[in-house]
C-alpha cells in the first residue's frame, strides 16, 4: 500500500463513494417486508385464502339449513300408551294408541319391566297402514320373570 491509499483511520476508512449503484439497493422497508413474508403478493394470497375459507363456510352452512328445512320427513308418529295388564308371571298385555297420517306404516318398540324397572320382556310390533290417522293396537309381551309393568319405548315411521 502507498500513502495515497492510507488516511488517518487506516485502510477502512469511510468513503463517500457508493458501495453498490443506486438502482440495486432496495429501501429498508422492503427489504424487512420480503425477509419476513409481508410482501404485497402475500397480502392477497392471504386475503383470497380468507374469502375462499369464508364462502366454504357458507356454503356449509346454507347447505345445512336447506337440507334440515327440507328433508321431507314432515310427518310425524304419535303415540302413547294406553293400558296394561299383567296376565301372569310369563306375559304382559299392552294397549297402544298410534296417530300417523294415512297410508304410513309404524313400527313400535315395547317393553315389559319388573320390579327394578329392569326390562323383563321387549317386542317391537308393526303398525299396517290405514286410512284413519289413529289405530288401537293391543298387543302380548313375553317375559322372562314376573313383570309389574308393560310400557311404550318409541314409534317410528317404516
């Protein structure tokens, strides 16, 4: 080295000559943006992400209400029992009242229960169609030890 190309601080001395030209060196925001992922295509790749996850949400969502509001299961089963009568140690008669609309077949479940409310006896008995909406049905439920009760479980349409 010669004395021309040492100043007072030595080799690294501060010069006012540019390290790089002007046109290559990017604004410290841009650069802390693109190191750290907040670039403006990130911005509205995160925005559609956003919108698509939002419409999936109620397209779900609609599609829900519409199926619950029209499934078509308008009607109902209604039915209570009636009466019972313990016949012996072995069986149970039960008396069930079905309401349906015309022409719908039922299936019920039934039960005998003993002391314990422990079920003793079930059955599950078919209710034909009719052309009235409210069938009497009687019916004989086998038990495996004395029973104190005959009761209705559930009705369903078949």
């Amino acid at each position: 080295m010669n004395d021309d190309e040492l100043s007072e601080d030595g080799p690294f001395a501060a010069t006012s000559a540019p390290l790089a030209p002007a046109s290559t060196v990017a604004p410290a925001s841009d650069v802390r943006a693109e190191r750290y992922g907040r670039t403006p295509n990130s911005r509205k790749r995160g925005r559609a992400v956003a919108i698509g996850f939002g419409a999936a949400v109620v397209i779900v969502i609609g599609t829900w209400v519409i199926w619950a509001g029209f499934d078509g299961t308008a009607s109902t089963v209604d039915a209570q029992d009636q009466a019972y009568t313990v016949v012996g140690p072995t069986r149970v008669d039960l008396t069930l009242n079905v309401s349906v609309a015309s022409g719908k077949t039922v299936s019920c479940a039934v039960e005998a229960q003993n002391e314990s409310h422990a079920v003793v006896g079930f059955k599950v008995i078919d209710v034909p169609a009719s052309t009235q909406r409210s069938q009497q049905i009687t019916t004989t439920v086998l038990t495996t030890e004395p029973a104190v009760t005959g009761v209705l479980d559930s009705c369903w349409l078949t």
